[in-house]
C-alpha cells in the first residue's frame, strides 16, 4: 500500500543529516524539535542532542540552538544561545529536502560564525577549495556557493531573519512551550 508519509509538524522530532559533495553522509543530528515546517523554510531547535560524526564519534550539543533552512537559499543557520550571549555558526550548503528519514543538505565546507559581539569569521576556506578540486565542484555550483557567502553577510548586517533578536525570542519562547505541552502529555 502506497500510503503519503505525514509532513512533521510542531513538536515532533526528526533527524538532520549533511552529506559531502561526493553523497558521503558527513553528521547526523538525531532529535531536533520541529517549531516549523511550510513549504520553503524549516526552523527547529536541538537542545543536548546527540550529533554522530561521518568517523562513528559522538557528542552531544551543549546548549540549545535555533537552526534555519531556506529552500530558495544555499545556506543554513544554527543560532545558539548561550549564556555569554548568542552566536551564529552559518553552513554554505545546498538548499534542504525533508523526507521520511530526515532534513538533508549538501555541505560545502564554507562557514561563517558571527560571535556576540557580532563580529563575524569565514572559516574553512582551504578545505573548500581542497574539496573543489578533490569533488570537482561544478562552475556554477561554485559560483552558486561564493555569492551565498554575500546574501549571508546581507542578512547578517541588515539583522534577517536568525541575525534578528525578534526571531531569536519568537522561536526559542516556542521551543520552551513546545516543551512544555509535550511534557504535560
């Protein structure tokens, strides 16, 4: 029987796996809360949940964590809140899908962190260029990822979406009434 598996809603639970360029698995967060699923944006948040590497190591995430993806955008944001205040650590990825094992995405290596202070960082430069050559990264993927990296500075310097404390709250006050409601069941 070919039955239509049923679209995640607020306060469930699902995984979140990236992969490599090449179609490796590269980390798997195993119970992120949904807060939303529409159509073109998914915003959940991972609080001391279990992350599995590609190598088998495991950790765990030690504070929550608002995270945003865009189907229209080739990046994605994890917000986390932390006592000392909230930083940002962006991934240059591929737009997400969502089926029935989980939210997935392409990595590609380029990351942006944006601290407290709001200074922010370009990390992994070198391992996307090494991964370019290795995975031969098509031209306009590569042209694709590099004007990413200019809409996400846009966002962060105009406080968008996840760069905004409005959303911060809004999204993290209903990941504590989420909790809340499933925890009264």
């Amino acid at each position: 029987m070919n039955r239509k598996s049923k679209k995640p809603r607020a306060g469930d639970y699902i995984a979140i796996k990236s992969y490599k360029h090449d179609g490796s698995l590269h980390r798997t967060w195993r119970d992120t809360m949904v807060l939303k699923n529409s159509d073109d944006e998914f915003i959940g948040c991972n609080d001391h949940t279990l992350v599995i590497e590609d190598d088998g190591r495991r950790w765990v995430t030690r504070e929550p964590a608002i995270v945003y993806f865009h189907k229209d955008y080739w990046f994605n944001v994890v917000t986390m809140i932390r006592r000392n205040g909230v930083s940002n650590y962006c991934n240059l990825a591929s737009p997400y899908v969502l089926d029935e094992e989980a939210l997935k995405y392409v990595d590609y290596d380029l990351d942006v962190k944006v601290y407290p202070n709001g200074d922010r960082k370009l990390l992994d430069v070198d391992e996307y260029e090494r991964f370019s050559r290795k995975w031969h990264y098509p031209k306009d993927t590569d042209q694709i990822v590099r004007s990413s990296v200019i809409t996400l500075t846009d966002w962060i310097d105009q406080g968008i979406g996840p760069f905004s404390n409005e959303f911060i709250n809004i999204w993290y006050h209903r990941y504590l009434e989420l909790v809340q409601r499933n925890n009264r069941r």
